[in-house]
C-alpha cells in the first residue's frame, strides 16, 4: 500500500509539472531600427530638452517555455545608438549645444508574453541588463559668438570635457506588441533605459558626481523562424 501511495504521488507530481510548463524551442533572427529620446541625469544639474536620434540594429530571441498562458524567452541584442544631451540655453546668449555620443549596445532581456504563438498578436513585456561601449563623441555648438558668461551657476565644465568613462551600463525595461504571420514576426515596442554608469570623471577631483544616460526608445523589430517547435 506504501508503495502504491508513493507510485500514484510520483505520478501526479509529474502529470502536474507536464501540465504546468509545455517545452518550447523556437529561434527567431532579425533586426530593428527606430528613434530614442535621450538625456543626461547630470549633478550639478544642466538645462535639457530631449535629444532625438536613430537607433538600429540585430536580434535574436529563444522561446524555450510555456507556462499556463505565459510564453516565456530571452532576447539578445546589438544595437547602434546616439544618446548624448541637448541643451536648452535660456541666457541671452543665442547659443545653441548638443553632444552626440555615439554607442554600441548590447540588451540582454528576459521576455514574457500572451496571446497567439504563431498566427495573431501577442502581448510583450521585457526586463534586463543592458551594457555599452562608447564609439566617439562629437560636440554642435552653435550662436554668432560663443558665449559662457551668463550661464546658470557657470557650470561650463561640460564644454569640450572627454568621455571619462568609455563603458556603459544599466536596466532597460519595456512593452511591446507582436504580430505574427507566415512570413516572420512583427514587433513594435517602447523601452525606457536607467544608465547606472557615469560617462564623466565623477570623482572629487571631477566636474560632475553624476552624469549617466535615461532614454526613451521606440523600434519596429521583425524576426525570421530559424528553429520552430512542431505544434501539435
């Protein structure tokens, strides 16, 4: 009798975890292109507006898991990207300035989803780290003269200051929603990225105790089936 308990609670134990979680092994490739609002989290604090720009770049997603009505996965990405800051200069002056610093991206994302596997929409959220490498810097200034006299605070130190720290990183987060068809998947997404690194020197002996990216992104992805689960 011990060992038919034992052999019926075994039994449902693993009737109970087949149920739970349904194997996946789906590999989607693809690339993505769109348009990011960044700025600065800058202390001493500088005026800014949004700086717009493009982004673009590859992806690659593996579904490996479904549990009750959650597809769940991870996604890898390599993306371009121009962050930097954009100045709101309200002194008079008539100068103009924006700083372009241009990176090389890598989001690593757990991705959660619900709706239609393979033909229909499906609903996305995703959370992660995200690291980056800074490829150059470029300053715009702008006015008939140039001129810092009148500057809030006279914080200047930002004018011609190079990139002390060249390594990037923080948590990005988003949504998204996924269409998919015969002919690939079609995402269009939103993300907002916490830069948790400092790009200048934010030692005692520097000009800025912080001085790390926030920004807004939104891109179009479309992703190919490589391997593709057997539906039953």
């Amino acid at each position: 009798m011990k060992k038919l308990i034992l052999s019926l609670l075994i039994a449902a134990t693993l009737h109970a975890e087949a149920q739970v979680g349904d194997h996946r092994n789906d590999l989607h490739i693809g690339g993505s292109a769109g348009m990011l609002l960044n700025r600065m989290d800058i202390t001493p604090t500088i005026k800014q507006q949004y700086k717009t720009a493009p982004t673009f770049g590859i992806t690659a997603r593996y579904i490996c898991e479904k549990y009750f009505t959650t597809i769940c996965g991870v996604q890898i990405e390599l993306n371009f990207a121009n962050l930097g800051w954009k100045e709101r200069i309200e002194d008079g002056s008539g100068n103009t300035y924006s700083r372009d610093l241009t990176y090389l991206q890598m989001p690593m994302l757990m991705q959660m989803g619900w709706g239609y596997e393979q033909r229909g929409c499906k609903f996305i959220i995703e959370a992660g780290p995200q690291i980056g490498l800074n490829l150059g810097s470029t300053e715009h200034m702008g006015g008939t003269t140039w001129d810092t006299s009148r500057r809030p605070n006279n914080i200047t130190a930002q004018y011609g200051l190079d990139v002390d720290h060249t390594i990037d990183y923080g948590i990005t987060a988003g949504l998204g929603l996924e269409l998919s068809t015969s002919i690939g998947h079609f995402i269009l997404g939103g993300r907002y990225y916490f830069g948790l690194a400092d790009v200048f020197d934010n030692s005692k002996s520097g000009h800025f105790s912080r001085s790390a990216h926030q920004t807004i992104s939104a891109k179009l992805t479309y992703l190919v089936d490589i391997i593709k689960t057997k539906q039953k």
